[in-house]
C-alpha cells in the first residue's frame, strides 16, 4: 500500500475584528512567541506531518512570511494569500496542494485554524489514525450551554437536546480528493458561505460518514481578548 503524504493546511486569513486589536489575533503575543508560531510549531514539531501550507490575510503576508520563513518550520513548503472568507481560504490552499501534488497520489490533509495555539499531538494523532478508514474527520468537544433556536421575530422557537450537540474544532481531516472535489462541485455562489469544511463535504456527499473524534478543552480557539489569557494559564500550568 503506498504512503500518504500528509499535509497541514494552516489559515491564517482571519482580520481579527471581533479580537478588539488593530492586529489580527494570530499576531498576538504571547510569552515572545505569536499565535500563529505556537500553532505552526505544533504541527512542524509532529511526525506525521509531512509538509505545511499556511494560508495569510493578504494584507498581512509580509508579516506572515517573517513568522513562518524560521529555519525551525523546515516543512513549510508555501505561504500564500488567501481569501476573502474562511472557505475561500481553504480553496486557495487546496488549490495550492493539487498544483504541488496533482491527484494521482494518496493525500491526506489537515484544515487547522491558525488561531488554535494549542492543539496537542494527541489529537493529531487521532486525526491521522482516522483518516485510515475514513475520507473526512472532524475533532469536536460537547457543549456545556443550553442552546436556543429562535424564529426570524427572534423569539424562542425550540431548544434542542444538549447531550446531542458538539462544539467542532480543528484540524479537520479529509481525503484530499474528496475536500477538493467538494469544492470544486459546490456552485460559487454558496461555496463560501459555509462556516467549516465538513460542512461542504456534507452538503456535496451528504452521505459520506464524517467521524468525529473526542477533541480537548485546551484546544482553544483565540477569538476574544480574554481568550488569550486563558491561553497563558494553560501555557503556566505545564
């Protein structure tokens, strides 16, 4: 059986607007170190991964390459614009991938948020173990709230069972074949519309099986300034 070539696919397109800084969060400080190296370490420092694309904000490329050209990310093998949303984003990275590889070989690519500083190499791990026996992979954390549904009057409308809902995470695993093709399938006008990647292999394979795997709690994701204090908590408990 031949080997799979194993890609991280890091966005990093995000501009930060509810984060409550002039600079996208991915550029926050933390202990000397940005978020967005904390997370291209994790991925770099893992065995398994082969090579790493880290999709930029375009107004902030310049700013993205100086993080990522380090001597220590030797598996970055690309930074490159994105786009105007998340999906568009990981269209471009994909792009990116089939212009490197072309489709005749066995692929498999993470889709991880540059923002999510601390994703532990077990998690990788499970991804990976996964994506063994399934094209499409998500992590995922139960929640803790109640969630309402409200109607268009935004009055209450239904509450839906807790013990029935997950909070999804990343990195989303997939074949590349199939991610690619989802997108590629999926028309324009409602290809970036969707909020994450397994929702577009859902919406073009509705019946392709996506597991999901248990993720953790310290998988943070940094999107308000609090959140990054809750990340330096975590970074002093080690």
């Amino acid at each position: 059986m031949k080997e799979s070539i194993i890609y991280a696919l890091i966005l990093s397109g995000g501009s930060g607007n509810r984060f409550g800084d002039n600079m996208p969060k991915q550029f926050a400080d933390v202990y000397g170190k940005t978020i967005l190296d904390y997370c291209i370490s994790n991925f770099n420092n893992h065995p398994a991964i082969d090579k790493i694309i880290v999709v930029s904000n375009p107004e902030h490329i310049q700013r993205t390459m100086q993080i990522g050209h380090n001597t220590k990310f030797n598996k970055i093998t690309a930074i490159i614009e994105g786009g105007a949303t998340r999906g568009e984003s990981s269209f471009i990275g994909l792009k990116e991938i089939f212009q490197n590889e072309g489709n005749e070989k066995d692929i498999k690519v993470l889709i991880q948020d540059a923002v999510r500083p601390n994703t532990k190499a077990i998690i990788i791990d499970k991804v990976i173990e996964a994506l063994k026996v399934n094209n499409a992979v998500s992590v995922a954390i139960p929640t803790t709230d109640t969630i309402y549904i409200t109607n268009e009057n935004n009055y209450l409308s239904s509450i839906p069972d807790r013990t029935k809902l997950l909070k999804a995470q990343t990195p989303q695993g997939f074949d590349f074949n199939i991610i690619y093709n989802a997108y590629q399938q999926l028309e324009k006008v409602n290809r970036f519309k969707l909020t994450d990647d397994c929702s577009i292999v859902h919406k073009v394979y509705p019946d392709e099986k996506i597991e999901i795997i248990e993720g953790n709690i310290g998988n943070i994701k940094i999107t308000f300034l609090e959140d990054l204090e809750q990340f330096r908590q975590i970074l002093k408990s080690k």
